[in-house]
C-alpha cells in the first residue's frame, strides 16, 4: 500500500534554528538555505536512507520549473528572436505576455506533492505527449538530423517528433517523483526496460539527461527576472520571493498544435524497426545534424 502524506500547518510548525548534528550551536548558513526546514512534511512511513533526498531536489526543482515546466523563455527586443523554428507550426504565431509565477513554498497547485492519484493525473493531462507528424517543408528548417524518422504515409508521411518543451515537463515530472520513493519507488516509478535493458545504472543516465537537459535550457534562455526578499514570520533571515513576473508564450496553444499534427493511426505499442530492410542507426542520436551513421538490418532483442 502506497503511504499517506499529511502536510504540517504552517501555524502549528515550530521553528528549529539549522544546526550541526555533532554541535549544539546554531550554524550559520547561507541565506538562500537558512529556511529550508526538514519538519514542513512529515511522512507516516519514514525511510532514513532517503530523508536528504526530497530537499535537495525540492530545490532544485523549484528553479527548474519557474521556465522549464511552462515552457517559458528569455524574450529578445529583435523580433526574429522571438520564435524558434518549431515555431512554424503554430498559426497564428504565439505573443509573448506577462504572467506572474506562484513561486510560493506552500500554495496550492495541482501539480505539486504529496503525490496522489488526482496530482498524477493533472501531470498527465499537462503533459500528454503524443507522437506528431510534422511536414517536410518544416522538417528542413530545423537543422535536424537528416536520417530522422520518416513516417509512411499510412501515419501521416512526413516526420516523427515531439515538443521540446513536452519533453523538459516530463523530466521535471521524472526528477519530482524522485521525491517520493515510499510512494513511486526508488527509480520514480520510471520504467525503461521497454527500450533499454532496465538496469538501475540506465535509469541514472535517463535522471542524469533530464537533469543536465534542463540545466542547458535554463542556461540557454537565461532568465533576468529578479526575485527580491520579505520579512516571513518564524525565519530569522530575508526570504526569497518567488512570486516573480516572468515574459511567457501560450504553453495552451503549442498543446493545441500537438493535437493539429498528431500522428494518424499511431499504433498502440508504437513503431518498431521493420522486419525487412535497412536502417541508419547511431550508437547516440547524433549531435551532428550530417552524421552519418551505419546501415543496420533486422530486430533488436527489445521488441516485444
């Protein structure tokens, strides 16, 4: 049975000053770390071996997803920076506009723990990555690499691909469940032995990618918005405040794309190497869109 999780109230949660196992002096810390407290989550079912973990990945997740979970970006003054190639799908092109991210630490949000049946499926509703098939009057546009999957006609013809943006929300799901191992289990409820040989050392390459995934893109747009500071009651130092205006582009409008261009009669396992004939293959998806690769012919001991 999956383990309950109750949140503390935050009137009734006691202040604890940061303090060194081995000392009984308060320790002084930095002040971005100063008020990130062990005792706002208890859990009926402790694990020891993983009591760190939830921390450090809660802060790591909270930068993450102010750009990488709604697909914000860095907005440039030229006009021609505004929209990236993928861009092109969307008709009419998305405005940027200004939002307001709720960065708060206890606020409600459907997507945040404990994890529970209807949190797992506002995430699945959010991110709903399906298959498209994009035209090849786009697909020379983006650079891509020229032996990418090319889909029969029966599917739509063209080419196979996703969002980028769809991909760096389910690695942010990834690394969140991470979180919860009493509740998804040690690797996150993540299971990569369909197309991979399942082992614990593949699954840290999967969080391992998702994570440096993420780092390029924050770092690619480079975010200038400015978090400033609040007096919050039971913390002896500033606060950061998350609740940050951010320039956003419609996440609801590349979703309706994804619908647009969806792959036709994608099949319920999804496509697998033909039986007869060649395919260029990679040992890596290649970072060099005129890669060329190595002819391979037949199965791979992963289909099911």
């Amino acid at each position: 049975m999956k383990p309950v999780y109750t949140a503390i109230a935050i009137d009734d949660r006691p202040y604890h000053p940061y303090q060194d196992g081995s000392q009984s002096t308060t320790k002084q810390v930095k002040i971005w770390e100063a008020d990130f407290e062990e005792s706002d989550l208890t859990y009926t079912e402790e694990n020891q071996r993983w009591r760190w973990f939830p921390w450090f990945l809660h802060s790591l997740l909270l930068v993450i997803s102010l750009v990488a979970g709604f697909g914000m970006s860095k907005i440039s003054h030229d006009p021609s920076c505004l929209n990236e190639h993928s861009d092109a799908l969307l008709n009419p092109q998305r405005q940027p506009f200004r939002m307001r991210f709720d960065g708060s630490f206890r606020g409600s949000s459907p997507y945040k723990g404990p994890p529970s049946p209807a949190v797992d499926k506002a995430w699945d509703e959010l991110i709903n990555i399906r298959l498209m098939s994009i035209p090849e009057s786009v697909f020379v546009t983006l650079n891509a690499s020229q032996h990418s999957f090319k889909l029969d006609p029966e599917f739509g013809g063209g080419r196979l691909a996703i969002f980028d943006t769809m991909h760096m929300l389910h690695c942010v799901r990834s690394l969140w469940k991470l979180a919860y191992p009493e509740y998804y289990g040690d690797n996150g409820g993540n299971n990569t032995s369909e197309r991979t040989d399942g082992s614990r050392r593949e699954f840290l390459n999967h969080a391992d990618h998702c994570a440096d995934m993420l780092r390029q893109k924050l770092m690619c747009d480079a975010s200038s918005a400015i978090v400033t500071y609040n007096w919050v009651e039971n913390h002896h130092h500033p606060h950061p405040n998350f609740n940050v205006e951010h320039t956003c582009r419609s996440y609801e409008q590349l979703a309706a794309t994804v619908d647009k261009y969806a792959v036709k009669n994608l099949p319920p396992n999804g496509f697998f190497r033909p039986r007869k004939g060649a395919v260029v293959e990679f040992a890596e998806p290649p970072f060099d869109p005129q890669a060329v690769g190595r002819m391979s012919v037949g199965e791979t001991k992963h289909r099911k």
